[in-house]
C-alpha cells in the first residue's frame, strides 16, 4: 500500500491568521494519525508564515508515524532538521517568498551541494528525498547525490487530469521506472487529490508515499477531515 503523509501547513496558516491556538495544529496531527495516516509531513518556511520552527520542534513527540520535513536546505533548515531527526527530509528548492513550490531540483547543476548536504542527514540517519521534476536527466542526477529517494512533483501531472489528458502521466511513469532501475525510492506529492490521486498511483509502479496537503484540507472542509483521510487511505490501497 502507498502510505499517506498529510501536510498541515494549512492547519498552521488558519491557526496563524488568529494568532491564538486555534486550531490547535498539535491536536490535529494527533487525530490525522489516529484516523489512520501513516505520516505527517511539514514545510516551514523562513518567514514562518504558517509553519513555525517551534511547531517542528513540538511536533517530534506527537508524531508517533512518519515525521518528514521539507524545505529548502538553508543553514537555519538543516539545524531545525538535525536538531529534530525527523524520520524523512525533502529537499525542495524554495525561492525565498514562494507561495508554494514550483519546480523540483536540477540536480545536475546542483549534484555537489546535494550531496554534501545529503550525506550531513545521512550521518544522523535521517532519510532523505529530493524533489524533482519527471525528467530522467534528473532522476539520474538525484541517483549520484546519494539520496535515498526522489519524491515526483506532480503539478503538471494534476493540472493534465484536470483538463481530460491522461496521457499527462506518462513522464511520471518513465520517471518511476527509471528510479526503480536505480533503485531510488519514489514519494510524489504537490496538487494531488481525490480526483486524481488513484489514477496516479494505478499507474506509478513502486509509489511509496504521497504527501497530500492542500487538496485534504480544502475537502475536509466539506468531508470531514475523519472521512477525507480515510477516502484517500481505501484509494490508496
């Protein structure tokens, strides 16, 4: 089965936009998991806008899953990582004031920094991933950094599905093929839904794990967020 990482960045922009503790971002990681989630997975930012580096700090002993962290490698990123362990790290390439991601890594251009950087996570045992486009040049390039998986951006892929083209999965699928020839292990994450999120795993041979953020939340609001869950857990299955 694919595991599901849930994202609550949301759940740190709504609580953010009060100032208060509502909704109590800890609570909610506790309930995610008790409904069944195998992860939660985190991107702060540097200007803290939803995620804070304190909520990563007191997220490390209530997630009793899968803790994965993103964000872009910065000197302040890798302390927070090293300091708390967490399970995974995605390295994604952030420019400084992104609303959200936007493309993966080049990792050709950028392979000896990748892996110094890797190699530093890997030391304390945390695995990590790095999140590139579907483009085999690249996943060749994660290969020699040392990462232990890639995780597939997948923007392009959900914004296909959405205008009727199934056929925008294609890059995806020679992508998770080559990975699996080098043995690099496959996440994907970023716009996935309920609509798209079972074509998608149908189709991408070996799919570990999906973090799924924005689109969960949004349709908690209308499911419930008990249902939502659990709606992604039986189409992953």
């Amino acid at each position: 089965m694919t595991k599901l990482s849930v994202n609550i960045n949301k759940i740190a922009t709504l609580r953010n936009a009060r100032g208060g503790n509502v909704p109590d971002l800890l609570k909610v990681a506790t309930d995610i998991q008790k409904f069944g989630a195998q992860g939660i997975t985190i991107h702060p930012r540097p200007d803290e806008r939803h995620i804070r580096y304190q909520d990563a700090r007191d997220l490390k002993s209530i997630v009793t899953t899968e803790f994965n962290i993103e964000g872009n490698p910065q000197h302040n990123f890798i302390d927070l990582v090293l300091e708390c362990k967490p399970e995974q790290v995605t390295l994604v390439p952030d420019a400084i004031g992104a609303i959200t991601s936007s493309a993966g890594w080049d990792t050709q251009k950028n392979q000896s920094y990748l892996t110094e950087v890797i190699q530093e996570f890997q030391r304390k045992g945390i695995r990590t991933s790095i999140f590139v486009d579907p483009i085999l040049e690249m996943i060749e390039g994660a290969k020699k950094t040392g990462t232990d998986r890639i995780e597939l951006y997948t923007e392009e892929f959900a914004k296909q599905y959405d205008l009727g083209n199934k056929t925008g999965i294609e890059p995806y699928i020679q992508a998770a093929i080559l990975a699996n020839e080098l043995h690099l292990g496959i996440n994907a994450g970023h716009d996935l839904s309920l609509e798209n999120i079972k074509f998608f795993k149908d189709n991408i041979p070996n799919l570990l794990e999906v973090s799924i953020g924005h689109a969960l939340v949004s349709e908690a609001l209308y499911l419930g967020l008990d249902n939502v869950v659990n709606m992604y857990l039986q189409k992953l299955k």
